[in-house]
C-alpha cells in the first residue's frame, strides 16, 4: 500500500496548501462544535420551560382544588329545608 504522504511533515504541510486545508478543517469543526452546543442549549431550554408549564398546571390544578373544598366546607350542605332558611 502506497501511502499519499511519505511524512508527517509532508501530511501538516499537504503539499504547500496546509493553511487552506487545515482553515478550513477548522472553520468545519467549529461550525459543527457551535450547531451541537446549540442543540443542547436549545434541549435545555425546552425541558425548563416544559418543567415551568406542568408545575404552573399542578398549582393551578391546586389551587382550584383548594377553592372548591373551601366553598363545600363553608357552605353547609343544602339538605335542610328551604324554611330554615327563611327563618
């Protein structure tokens, strides 16, 4: 198997045009490394905010429950007669 370069150096070097070659390995990398961390920021962001919304839903699920028990112990239970009432 014949190798294209014979040398490491001769590799680095890419036969004269290593500034362009490896500008723009480095120009692929970051836009990569930049497109990943974006995603995992943006994942993070979403499952806050989901996070957010649910606990928003179970205090106001809460809260109705609180305001529904509190009317039916402050009202007593209109099995008595309308009479009484009058009275």
């Amino acid at each position: 198997m014949n190798t294209a370069f014979p040398t490491w150096q001769a590799f680095f070097a890419m036969g004269g045009y290593a500034f362009y070659v490896w500008l723009s390995v480095i120009v692929t990398l970051s836009a990569l490394l930049g497109l990943v961390m974006h995603t995992l920021w943006q994942r993070r962001q979403l499952l806050a905010d989901i996070r957010r919304r649910l606990s928003r839903e179970q205090r106001i699920s809460q809260s109705k429950k609180s305001v529904v028990a509190a009317q039916h112990t402050a009202d007593p239970v209109s099995s008595g007669s309308s009479r009484e009432k009058l009275l």
